[in-house]
C-alpha cells in the first residue's frame, strides 16, 4: 500500500516529535507505555491511593484556529503555520504525557509543572507569532491572543466543552473546566478520567469499550443534531447528483491537510483516505489540483474529497506504521478501506440552488471535539438496515451482516463571496431548521457523503474491547467517535458545475 509522494518540505515539517518518536518501537507502531497506570490498583474505589497527576489521561487547549475570524489574506499563510505548530507542540506534550506515567504517580504536580506548564509557554510565544503575521500585512491582531496559551488535563471520558464555539474568546479558555478537571489547570485532572479505561492491549490510547454502543441500544431518529441537516425535502430544488470517484483503488494517502494546514507536512497528525484528485498534498497549489489526474469516472470532476482513515486495531503494520500520522504517533492497524463510497450532490428544499465557486474549500465535523466539545461535531455512525439510528458520538456495533456506515451531510449555505475563510468555517452555513439559508447566504448543491465498511463488529465483554476499529485522530484525541471529519475541495470545471446545478434545479436525478 502506498502514499503519495511528498514535493518538498517545509522547516516545520523536517522536526521530529522527539517524545513520540522515542516511543516508536520496532514496527509496532506507537506505545503510550503505562498511558493508564495506576488506573487499575486493586481495591475498593474508597481505598484507592492513586497519584491525582496520572489520571490526566489528555490534554485540552483551546483551539486557536476558531477563534480567528479575521485574518488579512497576506498573513494567512505564516498563520496556518503557526496553527500547526501549536498541534504540533500538543502532539510533543501528549507524547510527554503518556511516557512519564510512573513520574506522575509519585508526584501530583508533575503534570502541571513539567508538561503543560512549559507547554504554555510554547504556546505564548506561538500566539505572539501569530499577532506578529497579521500586524505585519496591516491587520489588527485580535487583542488578549495569550489568554488562549493555557491548557488542561482532562479526564478519558470527559469530552471538552467551549473550545468548539464559534470564536467566543472567554469559552476558550475556561471551556470545560470543570470536565473531570478541577480548577487548577491539570493538577488534578481527570480524576476519576482513568477509571475503569485501557489500551487495549495495544498500547494504543483509544478506543474503549465506553466508546461502541449495540445499534439495536440507539433510538430511532434520536441523533437531534442541527448540524449536518439533509438541505433536499419535497420542496425547492429536489434533484440529484451522483459522482463515482471510487474508494481509493490507487492508495493516496497522507497525514497533510490541504486546507487547515497549507504548507505543512503533516498538518493532520492523522492519515487520510482520498478519492477524486489525484494531486493531494499540503503544497498542492490550485493549479496543481486543476492539472491533476482524477479517480472520478467524470473526468470533469477533480474535486478533493477526503477523511481519516478508519484502522482495525488487529496488529497489522501499516505502511505508515512508523511514520507522523500514522504509527508514531498511535494510528495503528490495518487501514479499512470503505467497500462503497457514495458521493451525492442534492438540493435545498426552499428553493434553487446557485454553481459553487471553483476552489471552494468546505470542512465538517471537527477533528478536535473530543477536547473542543461538540459544537461543530458532525457525522452520523449507522449500520447497514438500522439506518434510522444514527449517533454521533459511539461507534457502532452492527449484526453480522450489517455494514457499519458513515454518513456526513456538509455545510450548503455560501457567503457568495469566499472560496475559504479564516477559520476555513466561516464563509459556509448549514441549513436552518426550516431548510433556508441565513441571511446573505447562497443555496449551493449540499455534498452528501455515505461511506460503507465491511467490519467485524468489535467484541466487548468485561469492560474491554478486542479489536476495536477507530477513526485516525490527533494523538490527544484518543481515537473517539465524535472527532470524525470529512474535507472537500471543488474543482469541477465550468461545464460540470453546471450540469450539477441544472439537473438539481430541474428535479432530475443525474451521474
């Protein structure tokens, strides 16, 4: 199995994450040696003595990246760059975190003192940076950017809250403070976070048991997220258009990000699965996408269209089994690839909808909810014949027989003007409860992904999962449920945006 080939690399992307690298080992892939030791002494739980410092199980920071909303386009690129450096200082600080388990059980102000206080301190000056890029293109850097230097320990089974809002400064930083955390940033984290969670047997952090859920246990219709709504209904504009780009027979993958990370070798932390384009790279230009080959049956349609990989924990060694994003940094197992890929264009139930711009970038989901809350959260886990019980937040274990599937309906509102924006979340609106478009929003054609997967389901007894499969993630993420994302670029030409945009118009249903 291969990997595109990379073009060159940037300063950033030639450091070794020297934490996560020295836990490499043979090609096994990542080990988070002793990640929930002390979590397991024997006794009651009244007569437990553990280290308050071990049972920070991850790392909460808020999430710089949405919180800009205004950066000049001249500062973006030096922006985005220092964004990637804060991920990359929370992958080395997590890395950190998980290697020094016996240090922190004899010392429970280790956490605080010797990981995510110096973290703060990487962060400030990244953050100054950050103000340093935009004052110098004229702009006018966002006043108190340190108060978002700090961060947390945090409890395995505590999601974050706050830090997923759209841009509220204050939530940022306070964000779920009281998430398993206490209130003395870290020290004694997560308290009870670590009870009752394992590795596996894999050294890998993520998933557990807590984290799957028997589909027959989810209510029907009970998902009530507003986000990823379906735009199409009986009314409006109510075609179809279906786009064949296959399931990634000619193996691109990578760990880059092209849009949140531009530039940035390794921008993800995590390996994506690509079909479509052919030419995905963080140092992909938009001429490069233009130029490139394409998967898609419609040679027309050069679109990007992307997501993490989803792994079997079964002890395969990878391609990437010792690269950043993938092994070295807890993504390990066999990369599952989807047995259908269904990519469809629909309507808007209000009314027609208008051509999306070329080199239109969409994200959705947000590969930090675990830590950022669930504010931007949005994919719908199902099975195969149950497909009116959708969560968000559990993967799903299907009969046999049953396909565990994966469905995200994007963002289809546009602000007319911006093919991205700032926090690349901006210039795009899901649809209002009612189908319409807020104000100054544009109906464009609502991307609709479903993705099938052949997967044994998991089997958990005792509290424990034997071979889970997991979505790829930030390492700090744990591999839950909840952080799965999917990325899309336009790049149909003219003639087949067209197309897309009259037979949707005309309530036919096209290929």
């Amino acid at each position: 199995m291969g990997r595109n080939t990379r073009k060159r690399r940037s300063p950033l992307a030639t450091k070794v994450v020297a934490g996560a690298a020295a836990l490499a080992v043979g090609g096994g892939g990542l080990v988070w040696a002793n990640f929930y030791a002390s979590a397991h002494e024997s006794g009651s739980s009244h007569h437990r003595t553990r280290s308050a410092g071990a049972q920070v199980a991850t790392i909460q920071c808020p999430d710089v990246g949405q919180k800009l909303r205004n950066v000049p386009r001249g500062a973006r690129s030096g922006v985005d760059k220092e964004l990637a450096r804060l991920d990359e200082q929370i992958t080395e600080a997590y890395a950190r975190l998980a290697s020094t388990r016996q240090a922190q059980s004899g010392d429970s102000g280790y956490v605080q003192n010797a990981i995510l206080g110096p973290l703060k301190s990487k962060r400030t000056a990244a953050l100054d940076r950050i103000g340093t890029n935009i004052r110098r293109v004229g702009g006018n850097a966002p006043d108190g950017l340190g108060r978002f230097a700090e961060c947390r320990g945090m409890g395995a089974d505590q999601p974050g809250g706050g830090n997923g809002d759209n841009g509220d400064g204050d939530n940022g930083q306070d964000g779920g403070q009281d998430n398993g955390q206490g209130q003395d940033g870290g020290q004694n984290g997560g308290q009870d976070g670590g009870q009752g969670q394992d590795d596996n047997g894999n050294g890998v952090a993520g998933p557990v048991a807590d984290d799957f859920i028997d589909i027959n246990d989810v209510q029907p219709n009970s998902r009530g997220s507003q986000n990823g709504l379906a735009a199409n209904g009986d009314g409006g504009s109510t075609g179809t258009f279906t786009t064949d780009c296959g399931v990634n027979e000619n193996n691109l993958f990578n760990s880059d990000n092209l849009i949140a990370a531009p530039g940035v070798d390794n921008g993800a932390h995590h390996t994506h699965d690509y079909v479509g384009n052919q030419d995905n790279d963080a140092f992909s230009s938009d001429e490069d996408l233009a130029n490139a080959e394409t998967s898609c049956q419609n040679q027309g349609d050069k679109s990007t269209y992307y997501w993490p990989v989803l792994r079997l924990q079964d002890g395969t060694e990878e391609f990437d089994a010792n690269d950043q994003g993938g092994g070295a940094e807890g993504n390990i197992g066999k990369i599952l690839k989807p047995a259908q890929a269904e990519l469809r264009f629909v309507g808007n139930q209000q009314g027609d909808v208008v051509a999306m711009p070329q080199f239109l970038r969409i994200i959705t989901g947000d590969a930090k909810s675990f830590t950022n809350g669930d504010a931007n959260a949005n994919t719908a886990w199902s099975c195969s014949g149950f497909e009116d019980r959708q969560v968000t937040d559990k993967y799903p274990l299907c009969p046999e027989g049953s396909q565990v599937l994966r469905t995200v309906n994007f963002q289809s509102c546009w602000d007319g003007q911006n093919t991205d924006s700032a926090n690349h979340r901006d210039h795009m609106a899901f649809v209002q409860q009612d189908g319409s478009c807020p104000d100054n929003f544009q109906a464009i054609p609502q991307l609709q992904i479903k993705l099938a997967y052949d997967i044994p389901a998991p089997t958990v007894e005792n509290g424990q999962v034997q071979n889970p499969y997991a979505v790829d993630s930030f390492p700090e993420q744990l591999h839950k449920p909840i952080t799965d994302h999917n990325d899309f670029i336009n790049v149909m030409d003219e003639n087949l945006m067209n197309e897309v945009v009259d037979c949707i118009n005309r309530g036919e249903d096209c290929q």
